[in-house]
C-alpha cells in the first residue's frame, strides 16, 4: 500500500501521471471517492503519461471515454450505472478483460462483481485543496 498527500489538482494529476508508469496492459484502476475528491483529475493525469496533449473529459453522460488506439485507455464513469444489465449493455466486461487499462469511477457501482487484476485508488477529501491518496494493488 502506498500513501500520498496531495495539495492542489496539480499535484494529484503528477501523482496518478507516476503511478501510470507502473501500470500494465489489462490493468484496471478502481477509483474510490466522493464527489469533487478528484477522481477525473487523477484520470487526466494517468491518461497524459501516455497520451501528451490529450483532451480528457468527463465521461459522466457518455459512461465510457476511449484515448489512444494501439493501447487504448478506458476512461468510465459508473455514477449513472443502476443495475449490472446496464454494463452488460455497454459491453462494460469485454473492456475490462481485454488487453486495455481500464480507469474506473464510481467502482461502488459494480454491486460485488470481482475484476481480475484490480489497483484500488482512494481518493480522500481533506479539505478544500488536500487529498490524501492511497493506492493498494491486489
Ligand atoms: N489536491 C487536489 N486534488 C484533486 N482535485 C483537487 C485538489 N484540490 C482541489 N481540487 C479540485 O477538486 C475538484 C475535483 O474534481 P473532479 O476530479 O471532477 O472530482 P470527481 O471526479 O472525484 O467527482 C476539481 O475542481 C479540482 O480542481
Ligand atoms: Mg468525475
């Protein structure tokens, strides 16, 4: 388990860009936290270590981002996600078993469905800019 102390968006998208490096294919990162903890700030960080001048948006409305294509990167957000048939519609387990990294918002969601080769990542509000970041890989 490592932990990290974060102060501002800046650092955590420095952190999640270091923690990217140790990532490989078929990962899947679950990321805990409330809203505004910071969780797409993290994605954006992970996503430009391997993708520089990417565009990362939310995928609150669209479920499922895709950035690159040779190793994609997965980009979900589960806050809209009511029942396990809805993943299942949105091809939501070919994604995670695939060869990809899979970034996972909102991984409470999955109602007990056990990923294989998961990192878990929380995202703990302190105050206004501090977040305390614990990372544990299974
Ligand atoms: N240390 C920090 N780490 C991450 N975000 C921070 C931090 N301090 C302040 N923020 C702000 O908190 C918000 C986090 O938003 P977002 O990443 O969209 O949250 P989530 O996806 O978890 O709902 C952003 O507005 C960001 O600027
Ligand atoms: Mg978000």
């Amino acid at each position: 388990m490592e932990k990290y102390i974060s102060n501002s968006a800046e650092k955590t998208a420095k952190i999640a860009k270091k923690i990217a490096k140790t990532c490989k294919k078929g990962d899947n990162l679950l990321l805990f936290g409330d809203l505004g903890a910071g969780k797409t700030v993290f994605a954006k960080g992970f996503i430009s270590a391997f993708l520089k001048k990417q565009n990362v948006v939310s995928p609150t409305f669209t479920i499922v981002n895709t950035y690159g294509e040779k190793n994609p990167i997965y980009h979900f957000d589960l806050y809209r996600i009511n029942d396990i048939r809805e993943l299942d519609e949105i091809g939501f387990f070919d994604y995670v078993y695939g060869n990809g990294i899979c970034l996972i918002e909102w991984p409470e969601r999955l109602m007990g469905v056990n990923l294989k080769n998961t990192i878990k990542v929380q995202i703990l509000k302190i105050d206004d800019e501090t977040r305390e970041i614990i990372v544990e890989k299974n």
